[in-house]
C-alpha cells in the first residue's frame, strides 16, 4: 500500500500526499518533538520535513516501508538539526576526556515513567544534551557521527551525553519524589 502511495506521490497525486501525511505525521511530529520541544518551532521543522520529503521522493529507492519510514525520520531529524543550527545556535561546552569520569554505561532509570513523561523530561534538557542524547540513544548514532553531523568532536558529545545522562537522572528522581 505505501509503495502505490509513493508512486502516486512521484506523479504529483496530491490526495496520495494527504494520505501519507495522515498516515506518518504522528511519528514524524514525536520524532521532531524530541529535538524540537517548541510548538511552533516543532512545527515548522515537520512543515519543512514533509516538503523535503515530497521534493525527493523522485530520488529515493523504494524497497520496503520499513526503509522508507527510516528515510523519513532521517528527513526530519536532519531538518530539526538544521533548524537548531540555524536558528537556536546549539552551545556545546568543549571538555577534554580527562575532564569527564564517564562511569560505565550510566544510564537513568525511568521505570514507571510514562513515554510522555519520560519525552517531557527529555524535552527540558538544555538543546545540546537533548540534542545528543536523542542522537545517540534514539537514532543510535556514534560519538563519531554525531561530532560529524553537529560540527563538534567526538569528545564535546561523549560529554555532553554524559552530562544529559546525570541532568535526566536527576529530573527524572526529582519528578518521581514529586508524584509519591
């Protein structure tokens, strides 16, 4: 079905767009939320998604909707850091190595945590520890890509993911003595 979609969208069928859109704009909207916790910003940046999307839709092989969501969320997960770059100017505190005791695999516990409590926790880090950490945990990019894709080093989001780590956790700790 979403590949006759997808042809219908290559011959400008603008009913096929509608269909698509009401289709993926939901996960789409959660994945540019979790960068862009702004709603009119989130907005924008999912606006400029699905154009994007529809403009090179004609250069994307089809192969499975498994690949094509994939390509989708690449889409907006770049659109919402070209939108960050851009217009939020991410600020990343360059630290060396030595400067971070990284313990091992450190990661917040949510247990019992909704997935909107955990996404609203998230959304009030500061931009580039949510940046990272949507990056790295989310999209399971490398310290490597990540350096790449936001013009950093590879050290700057080691550290900033640790840093987003230790903040969530304590939110996270914080929001559940607040509940109890």
């Amino acid at each position: 079905m979403v590949g006759q979609l997808v042809e219908r969208i290559r011959k400008k069928d603008q009913r096929a767009m509608s269909q698509l859109y009401q289709m993926y704009v939901e996960e789409l909207s959660s994945v540019c939320y979790r960068y862009v916790p702004d709603d009119n910003d989130a907005k924008d940046v999912l606006q400029n998604s699905f154009v994007k999307i529809f403009t090179s839709l004609s250069a994307f092989e089809y192969r499975d909707e498994s690949s094509f969501r994939g390509w989708m969320i690449k889409i907006v997960v770049n659109e919402a850091l070209h939108f960050l770059r851009e217009r939020k100017k991410l600020l990343f505190t360059e630290l060396h190595e030595a400067d971070v005791q990284q313990s091992a695999d450190e990661e917040p516990i949510s247990d019992g945590l909704s997935a909107d409590e955990l996404h609203q926790l998230i959304s009030e880090l500061p931009d580039g520890y949510r940046t990272v950490i949507n990056l790295y945990s989310f999209e399971g990019c490398s310290h490597q890509k990540i350096a790449e894709l936001l013009g950093i080093t590879v050290s700057t989001s080691g550290s900033q993911l640790y840093y987003a780590k230790r903040l969530l956790s304590r939110k996270i700790k914080e929001f559940i003595n607040t509940r109890q």
